[in-house]
C-alpha cells in the first residue's frame, strides 16, 4: 500500500508501523518522513515522485536533484529504503500525444539520475488506466489502474470497455419511496423547471446531490424503473429526486430504480452520467456519498 498526498504534520509515523509505504515529492516530505522513521528505530519504505510534466504532485526539475541527493544519503544511512519511483501521465488518454513519448523520456532520465546517485528502487510505475491499457512500453515494474479496476474504459472516444475486455463492476440503485398522482400541468421539484403535461405518476426517488447525484443531472439524469428508461423530472435536490413514471405506471414503493450499472439490462451506465452532466465516468462513480450504503458481490470472470 502506498500513500502519497498528505500534508505538512499528517501521521506519517502511523503509516509507517502499518507498513504502508510513504511517497516523498519535496525536500519537507524527506524531512518529515525522516523523523518519523527515527522515531520508530526503523528504516521508511519510500517511493520518490518526479513531475515529468503533469505540474502536479512530485518534484520537478532542480529540485529532483536535490531530493534525488537527499534520499541517496539518507539510504545510505539505512534511514529509508527506496522502495520505489514514479510519475504520472497529463495525456494517457490520447496515447498519440507528443507528451507521452516526452514524459516517458524524463522519467526514464530521473531514473537514471537516480541511480547515479547509487540508488536502484526495486520499483518504477508510470502507467494509469489509460497507459495499462494502450501503451505496453510504459509498464516497467507494475501499473496503477484505477478506472479500469471499476470496469469502464479511460479512452472512450477510442475504445469502449468491451473493446478492452472490461465489465463494468459497480451499479448504483435505490427504491421509490413515494408514488403518486399528478395532474397536467404541475411544476415539479424547486423552480417547477419541470411541467407535466398530462395526468401522470411521480415516483420519488430519496437519493440527491448530498449523496453525489450531479445537480446539473436536473431533467437530464437516465434512470431505469421496471425495464423503462427515463429521465430525472425537475431539479435533483439535496436528498431526493423525481421520476416522470407516465399515467399508466404500476410502480409501488420499494420497487428498484437503477441509476447506472453495466448495460446489460438496458440501465444506463456511468459513461450515460457522464454524457448526460457534461463530466467523465470517473467524477460519477467517485462522487456517490459516504451515507450510500456499498455491498460488495463476488462475480465471475
């Protein structure tokens, strides 16, 4: 297991004796990781991040050598043990982008300024879901996917998750909680930004944007509800919202809504969301809420 946004102070002492290994980017982190390993009489399994190009987390430059000299000798006071280096893709997803090639090259160059310095990690990991999937020359020692690991594809516009050999492994569903009658012509939900516009059921669906359902899914978030598509009716609120079900609808409380799911069945899936809201699969399936309660189901294959 391997942690590495944290911030000046975090406890970095306990994720040491859970043997969780620490990534240090900058000068501070070493400083930090360094007391907390003398605390503990133990060398820190360490993974050192250089910023090939993302602007984001891990050293860049100038100050990757001087984190690379700092870690050469703090390893070898035995003080850590660099487990492992690293960086991270800006364009995985568009595998002919010019900075793919070119971060692969600054990544391979930090690496060997690492072990010039006498300091040969075990581990070298560059590739995310998108490189996993696309770019076998970036796997060196071990790959990071995370999209991926949830069945959906990091390359939509290239290649769907069949077309990777993926299934999708997380569905999102909940039950109606209230059914009843409206007349034509009844605003709906905060702002009536709905209308109906005939006699027709509403199913209440107790699920909203306090739960990680997108406000912006307002009249436009896909649902299924006994093998029908339909579409969020009105303003998704804080806790709940509705379902146009149509006049003839026999739905009860209790009965099933799914959100998103694998397609199979005709649901929507996370790749519908992220269409629908103007976002990526990845901000919906992350964004569902800590109270959404997770059951987890042993599949095959």
């Amino acid at each position: 297991m391997l942690t590495w946004l944290y911030v000046p102070g975090a406890e970095v002492e306990a994720a040491l004796r859970a043997d969780i290994d620490v990534t240090i980017s900058a000068d501070w982190q070493l400083r930090q990781v360094l007391d907390a390993a003398r605390s503990i009489g133990s060398p820190a399994r360490v993974h050192l991040k250089v910023d090939t190009g993302l602007a984001r987390n891990g050293a860049f430059g100038a100050a990757w050598s001087d984190l690379v000299r700092g870690a050469a000798a703090a390893a070898a006071e035995q003080a850590i043990e660099v487990v492992g280096v690293w960086s991270h893709f800006a364009y995985a997803d568009a595998p002919d982008h010019p900075t793919v090639r070119q971060q692969q090259e600054r990544f391979v160059e930090a690496v060997a300024e690492l072990e010039r310095e006498g300091v040969h990690p075990q581990l070298r990991h560059l590739a995310n879901s998108a490189a996993t999937l696309t770019n076998p020359s970036a796997h060196y020692d071990l790959v990071r996917p995370g999209l991926a690991v949830y069945g959906l594809s990091p390359t939509p516009d290239l290649a769907s998750s069949a077309d990777y050999g993926l299934r999708e492994a997380m569905r999102l569903v909940a039950r109606l909680s209230l059914v009843k009658d409206i007349p034509q012509g009844q605003g709906v939900s905060y702002g009536h930004s709905y209308l109906t516009d005939r006699d027709t059921r509403l199913g209440l669906v107790p699920l909203g944007y306090s739960d990680g359902i997108p406000r912006n899914a307002s009249n436009a978030g896909p649902a299924l509800l006994d093998g029908r598509r339909l579409t969020i009716a009105g303003r998704v609120c804080m806790d709940q919202f509705l379902l146009d079900l149509g006049p003839d609808a026999t739905a009860e409380p209790g009965d099933e809504v799914v959100l998103f799911g694998a397609g199979a069945l005709g649901e929507p899936t996370a790749e519908d969301w992220a269409a629908a809201t103007g976002t990526i699969s990845y901000e919906i399936i992350t964004r569902v809420g800590a109270r959404v309660p997770r059951y987890y189901v042993e599949g095959q294959g």
